[in-house]
C-alpha cells in the first residue's frame, strides 16, 4: 500500500492492518496478537501518517486516527483470543467426554478388572499431562500397585501414596506434587487412585473425581463378581445402564442436533433471515423440544417402574377422553379418530393410559409418510375394549414384534423400539391387559391395546314389599 498511500483514505491502511493482529492472536495467542498490534501502530504511523517516515504525528485528527487503530484492534485481539480459548476449551471438554463415554463403555462390557484399571490409568495419565497415573489396591495391611501408566513410582512417592491410618482422605501433596483420591464404594474404601502431574483446576477435580467414581464402580462390580453376592441386582444395573445409553444415543441425539443446528443458523452473523426461515427454524426448536419433553417423561415412568413404585388410579373413564387427552398431551396432527359415541366406559388408569396412547401415537407418527394420517380406532371385543392404532409406516416384520417393546432394540426391531414402547406395554400389563402388534389392512402396523370394561353401575330403587 505505500506507493499508493497519498491516494489512500487514513481509515484503509488501519483496516488492512487489523488482519496481522487477527492471524497472530489466532496463531499464537494474546501475546502475539498484542505484539502484532504495537507493529500495526508502528507501521501506521511510520508508512502511513505524515510526515512519511517518522514517528511524528503531524496533526490531532491523525492522533485520533492512532488512538483509534490501537483501541479497535487491541479489542479485536482480546475478543480473538477468547474465542480461540473457548473453541480451545470446548476440544478439550469434548475429548473429556469422549473418554468418560469410552470409560463408561468399558465399564458396560465384560472386561477383566486389570484390563479395565490399565485403560482408566493410562486415560487419567493422558488426559492431565502427568508424570504417572496409578491405582493402588488393598492388600493384606499394605497397598500395591494394580496399574500404572507412565514413569515408574519411586520408593519415595510409594511413601507419599499411603493415606493416613484409621481415616479416607483426598489431599494434594503440594511438595511432591502428587493428588491422591480415596475409592469409596458403598461407604468403605476399595483402592486408591493417584497421579503426579501440573496443579488442577476446578475442572480437572471435578473430571478426576468422575474417573475415581468410575474406577470405585469397576472395583466394586469385580467384588460382587468374584464373592457372587447379590448377582441378579448387578445384572439389572447392567441392563439399565445399557437401556440408558442407548437412550442417549438414539433419543436424545437427534433432537439436540436439530437444536442445536437452529439456535446456530439463527446467530450466525451476515445477511438476516427472512420471517418465513425464522418462523420454520423457531418451530423446529419448539418441536424437537417437544420431543425432548416427551423423553424426560418417558424416562422417569421407566424408573417408577423399575422403582416398583407404579400405583394404579384406576376409574371408570370414556374411552373418548383417554383419545382426547393423549392428543392434547402429544399436541399430534394428521390423527383420524374414529371412536364410537356409544362405546361402553373403561376401568383404567386414564392417564397411564393416556400415556400408552401417546407414545402409540408418537411411534406411528415418526414411522408413518407425511401424506398419510395415523388412524385411531375402537371397539368392543367381549369383556374389553380394543383400542387401535394404524399408521402406513414399513411395518413390523413377525418374527421381530416381540422385540418392538424392549427396550433400545432398533437394530433388530425395524428402527421401532425404544422407551415409549417399552412404557406403553409395561403400563397396559400393570392393568392385566394386552398389546400387540399385527399388520394393518393395505400396509403399515397395527397396535392393538385392550382396555377392561367398565362394570355397569349398581340399580338402586325402592325395597318391594315382602
């Protein structure tokens, strides 16, 4: 630009200068960024403020000029540079994540106990940057060292590991330079994980702590295994923790990732959206939110029922205003409601089976073509009434709808089973009744739920006379 500065406006060259502060901070941090802003004032001045050639300023207009260069781009360097630390820390939250999810995996599977503390100590070594990581083990009236990654331990700092006799304790020895954390499990200590590495920051506590939970869990789960003790409990953990991360994986991902990839087309910088984007991008939140919603739900019925703590309110209910409230409860469109007026009522729990109709609903809506309504129908069947929902969706195969109302069996089910399933099917059970699913006439699935029949009021009237 010097050859063309006399016909250049004073605000170009400070423009064109901002772009060395943006690369240095971007490259190598605040101190850069700040190093490139005094060359940027300096060559401002020099090349571009008369007299050329000097670090005299000829008038106070071109003072301003200067004040105002170093003021905006010291701010952009500052705004870079926390932008650059918090993309920083977002990769090293996620790679945190990432092998907490890793550690829990391996936690799911059925590892031996070696194999499983080796992966923990070599996580811990490699996610703090530290000298060594190591669990320690209970042996006789010692501590041994079960696995390790990095430098060996030495005679000194195997000294400075063992904890105070009589009492649990987690401290940081500031002279060694080691943190040592007490495993608990069930209220007794199990082991001892410990590491030597830079001091932490309330993070790295909290991420620590997180593996010293999950290290305490594989100590005690190799206990129960080794002494058989309370076998069916671990079992059912295991199932649950299974359930729960599938539910994470196929439920919540999609939903979140809709989120999330709305709020960030809606603060992205540029060109404004027009009112038709905004409006179908604020429904897409609204909707996936929905579902979040209807997910929460989902998950803590499955704990009631896990907990045992299912309590049936059964009344005597028409069978028009168990459809009327799972449709305002689901907030579902393209719904045909074919119930008739003069069906007899049900003695059922109406919002637990209000419940198994949304989630029916909810099932045949996200499985069924966006041109063609879910239908509800009813009917009398004997003793009870058959409530059905049809959708023109893929279908459920025979031989896999037994596994449509287990839980997290996508893979095998045709992509249908999951939480709701599972709910709606151990809410109908809860009522000593039945659901199934069959083909439907012209294609599609077919769930049928039946619900007990109301008994007829008692007659009173005046006593006939003996």
């Amino acid at each position: 630009m010097v050859p063309l500065r006399d016909h250049l406006s004073l605000a170009t060259p400070a423009l064109v200068l901002v772009v060395p502060v943006v690369a240095g901070t971007v490259i190598g941090g605040f101190g850069s960024g700040l190093v490139a802003v005094v060359a940027g004032f300096l060559a401002y001045d020099f090349f571009f403020i008369p007299p050329y050639g000097t670090l005299d300023v000829g008038s106070g207009q071109e003072w301003v000029a200067l004040v105002v260069y170093a003021v905006v781009v010291l701010l952009v360097s500052v705004l870079v540079d926390s932008l650059r630390r918090t993309r920083a820390e977002a990769r090293r939250r996620e790679g945190d994540t990432r092998r907490i999810y890793l550690l829990s995996d391996l936690l799911i599977g059925d590892l031996p106990l070696e194999e499983l503390l080796d992966s923990l100590v070599t996580t811990v070594h490699e996610a703090f940057e530290a000298r060594w990581a190591a669990v320690l083990l209970p042996e006789a009236d010692r501590l041994r060292v079960a696995a390790t990654s990095g430098d060996p331990l030495t005679d000194e700092e195997m000294e400075h590991l063992l904890p105070a006799a009589g009492r649990t304790e987690r401290l940081r020895d500031g002279d060694t330079g080691m943190v040592r954390i007490v495993l608990t499990a069930r209220g007794r200590p199990v082991g001892l994980l410990a590491m030597a590495g830079p001091p932490l920051d309330p993070h790295g506590q909290d991420l620590l702590n997180t593996y010293a939970n999950q290290a305490a869990l594989a100590l005690e789960r190799n206990r129960l295994r080794e002494q058989a003790v309370r076998a069916e409990l671990l079992e059912e953990v295991d199932r649950w923790r299974d359930a729960l991360m599938g539910a994470v994986s196929h439920d919540l991902r999609t939903p979140l990732a809709s989120v999330k990839s709305a709020v960030t087309t809606l603060r992205l910088p540029g060109p404004e959206l027009s009112p038709a984007d905004r409006d179908e991008l604020l429904a897409l939140i609204e909707e996936q939110s929905d579902a979040l919603e209807r997910l929460v739900t989902n998950l803590l019925d499955m704990t009631r029922i896990q907990a045992g703590a299912l309590d049936l309110r059964r009344e005597i209910t028409p069978v028009a205003d168990v459809v009327e409230g799972a449709l305002r409860l689901l907030g579902a469109e393209h719904v045909v409601v074919e119930v008739p007026v003069d069906l007899p009522a049900v003695d059922v729990d109406q919002l637990l089976m209000q419940q198994v109709l949304a989630n029916l609903l909810d099932n045949a809506l996200r499985h069924s073509p966006d041109a063609e309504p879910v239908r509800v129908r009813a009917a009398v069947a004997g003793p009870v009434v058959e409530l059905v929902v049809e959708d023109r969706g893929p279908g459920v195969p025979p031989t896999e709808r037994d596994l449509v109302f287990q839980m997290f069996n996508r893979a095998s089910a045709g992509g249908r089973a999951g939480l709701g399933l599972a709910i709606a099917k151990a809410f109908v059970e809860a009522h000593g009744q039945t659901i199934r699913v069959e083909d439907a006439p012209g294609g599609g699935a077919r769930f049928v739920v039946t619900m007990p029949v109301a008994p007829p009021p008692a007659v009173t009237g005046p006593a006939k006379a003996a």
